[in-house]
C-alpha cells in the first residue's frame, strides 16, 4: 500500500467521520492529548520527536535532492558523517539497556526490527547511499550489523501468537506498533495494532476495523503513532490526517477522537 509523502510539517487538515464521543472530559481530553504528543513516529516526519542517544544527534536531510526526506544519525555538527541512515517510515526507540531499536515495514507484508549497539556504529562517507537509498526497499543503512535483528509477518490473524524475539529486545515490557495491512474490500481493516511482548515472546494482533476504505482516505490518511495510556490502559494514538482517538478496551473499536 502506497501511503501519500506530502510535506514534511504534519498537514492539519483532518478528515474523518462524523463521529465524537461524550465520555471523556476536556480535561481528559487534554491529557491524552499531551501523551500522544510526545510520541515518536516514522521518518522522515516525526524526526524532532526521535529518542535522544548519548553522544549523538539526528539530521534531517530536507525535502530535495539526493538525501531528500533521509534522515540520519551522526557525530554532533557532522552531518555528512552519518553512522545510520533511515528511510522512509522507520520508527526509533531506545532499549533500557541503551541500546537503539528500530522497527520498519519490511517489503509488502512483514514488520521488522533491529537493534544496535550505538557506541559500536561507525561513520561512512555519505557517496554510499547517494542516489539509490532512497528510492530503494532498503529501510536501514549501517556498515555495522545489528546486534539483534527479526521479523514477523503484518498478516497474522488476530489474536495472540507465539515468536522468537531475541534476548537483546527482552527487557521491554511492551511494544505497541501500528502498521498497514492489506485490504481486499473497502470495508476490510486497513491497519492493525500489533501489542508486541517481547520478554513472553508474543504479539497480540488487533485489526481495527474501524479504519476501513469506506470511512477513511485510506493512504492519504493512516495512523502513525499509538501507545498505551498509564492510567486507562487504553490504547491512543494520532495519525497523517488522523486527529487523536482512544480506543475501546478491548483495542478493537474507536472509542472517541480527542479534538
């Protein structure tokens, strides 16, 4: 599925259904709000929001030419010295070790994950990702392997399933991760949320029916970030065209939009 690029500032036009809900206060409101707000997401747009590592910063490239919309972690005030570059819809986050995680779409139907050791990355010369990184399937670039690297299939029927996760992603508690999944109908789920456990070694599949063709712009509209609020349990989240929701206890439904 081809999602719309569009500018690199999030557009705020939102276009949804007619459909709010009553049961949480302003006040809720606000606090989900102010969550949802601090959340990372793919890049290239939510680059700002990227998890801080000791010792080194991310680079947006801009919106043209050879490295547009790349974004790349370097050396403070050595861009042109990167030591990971990530495509298009690569979202970071850190391991309580310190380690950087990585998790990507991975070709039409898997999700994948990765994880380095920061101090152990080592510079290469930006002349090896001009012209084709971009453009390519390639998420992740580093001349370093990873420490720990898996994947598991977007089309895992909901419910919960077994995988292998290695050790070095056993320390988090819970990953919450929203990807796209193939739509025969328009009235099929146009994402999922994958509650990923990965000290159990399991991953809770929930497609959201509610994000179909026949209510969203499915494409020019998709949900990008999503987490699970501390006090309701709940999962929230916000999205390109998508204002803040909550969804229902269960994570199947959508419970109400947050503006």
């Amino acid at each position: 599925m081809a999602f719309s690029l569009g500018p690199i500032e999030l557009n705020q036009l939102v276009i949804c259904p007619n459909r709010m809900s009553d049961i949480i206060s302003d006040q809720e409101r606000y606090r989900l709000q102010q969550i949802i707000s601090k959340l990372t997401g793919p890049a290239p747009w939510y680059w700002k929001s990227f998890p801080a590592v000791k010792g080194l910063e991310w680079t947006f490239h801009g919106e043209e030419g050879p490295l547009a919309y790349l974004v790349t972690l370097n050396e403070p005030g050595r861009p042109h010295d990167p030591k990971l570059a990530l495509n298009t819809f690569c979202t970071p986050f850190l391991l309580p070790d310190g380690r950087l995680g990585v998790w990507c779409p991975e070709g039409r139907s898997m999700i994948r994950l990765v994880a380095f050791d920061p101090e152990a990355l080592k510079p290469f010369a930006m002349e090896e990702i001009v012209g084709w990184f971009k453009n390519s399937p390639d998420k992740i670039y580093s001349v370093v392997e990873p420490v720990a690297d898996f994947e598991f299939s977007a089309e895992l029927p909901a419910g919960t399933h077994e995988l292998k996760v290695p050790e070095e992603f056993h320390g988090i508690e819970e990953l919450p991760i929203v990807a796209a999944r193939k739509a025969m109908e328009t009235s099929d789920p146009g994402c999922a949320v994958f509650v990923l456990y990965p000290h159990a070694g399991l991953v809770e599949v929930i497609p959201q029916a509610w994000f179909n063709g026949n209510d969203f712009e499915v494409g020019k509209q998709w949900i990008t970030r999503i987490a699970r609020d501390p006090v309701s349990h709940r999962i929230i989240g916000d999205g390109f065209r998508i204002p803040g929701f909550r969804l229902s206890e269960d994570g199947k439904e959508l419970e109400a939009w947050l503006s």
